[in-house]
C-alpha cells in the first residue's frame, strides 16, 4: 500500500510540513485559473502520516487567498509569542482542515482533521509541536503565496 502511495507523491520535498502533516502545491486545478490571481484554486495533494493511520488525498484544492490569510495568521502568531493566536488553512473541498494555536508554554497544539466524505466520517488528530517550528512554517507558506501569487511582500 505505502508503495502505491509513493508512487503517487512527488518527487520532491513536500512545500508545507506541519508536524505530520505534508503538502505538495503541485499547480493550478484548472488550466484558465491562473488569471484568476486570489481565486486560483492550486492542487494539493496531502499526505498525513500519524503513528497508527496514513491518509493520502491527492483531489484536495486550497485556493491562492486561504493559503494568504493562513500566512498573516502564522505571522501574527510569531509576533505574538506568548498570546493565544489560531491560525487555520482549509482545503477547499472541507478535506482538510488544520489549524495552529499557541499557548503562552511556548508550544503549539496542532489539530488536524480530515473529512472523509464517502465514508461519511472524519478522523481527527492533535499533536504539539515547540514554536521553534513557526518560522520554517512562516517561510514555506511564504514561498508557496509568492510563487504562486509572482509577487514578493
């Protein structure tokens, strides 16, 4: 099975990896989208490995502006050490969903669920993870939103 799922992934480093979770932007949904600027929806295949469960979901879309306000969230987060922030990024279908909170120990709680739509479920997972993390996050959100975006900010 693992072995199906490789062959599926990209070849790369994934662009986002936030604790167990890893994504790959792998381009646009669909081919005239990409005049669209915002309201490009990019592929994004996810792949979730915890300790007893894999998922892999390689239909999932997040569009150009959720992956811009996850970026200032992230932002606001890091500018805030020591405050309760949340930040969350979804997929567009509701696949997917995670969201970050800090706490004021200097960890932060990762939620992560995925909604299986034809098994008519989810499964949720919640793992912490140091703030020391936060800027790598920071920067590959970054590099995702300019690359996609072509512009720098």
């Amino acid at each position: 099975m693992i072995n199906k799922i490789q062959e599926r992934i990209p070849d790369r480093k994934p662009d986002i990896q936030i604790a167990s979770l890893l994504i790959w932007v792998i381009g646009y949904s669909a081919d005239n989208q990409k005049s669209l600027g915002d309201f490009s929806y990019f592929s994004t295949p996810i792949f979730l490995s915890t300790e007893n469960v894999i998922i892999f979901s390689e239909g999932s879309a997040i569009a150009l502006f959720n992956f811009k306000s996850f970026f200032d969230q992230l932002v606001a987060m890091e500018e805030n050490v020591g405050i309760h922030k949340t930040a969350q990024l979804h997929s567009d279908n509701s696949e997917l969903s995670v969201q970050l909170e800090s706490n004021d120990e200097g960890q932060i709680t990762v939620f992560l669920t995925y909604y299986a739509w034809h098994l008519n479920g989810k499964l949720s997972f919640e793992e912490k993870i140091d703030q020391s993390y936060l800027p790598a996050i920071i920067l590959s959100v970054r590099r995702i939103v300019e690359k996609l975006s072509n512009k720098e900010f």
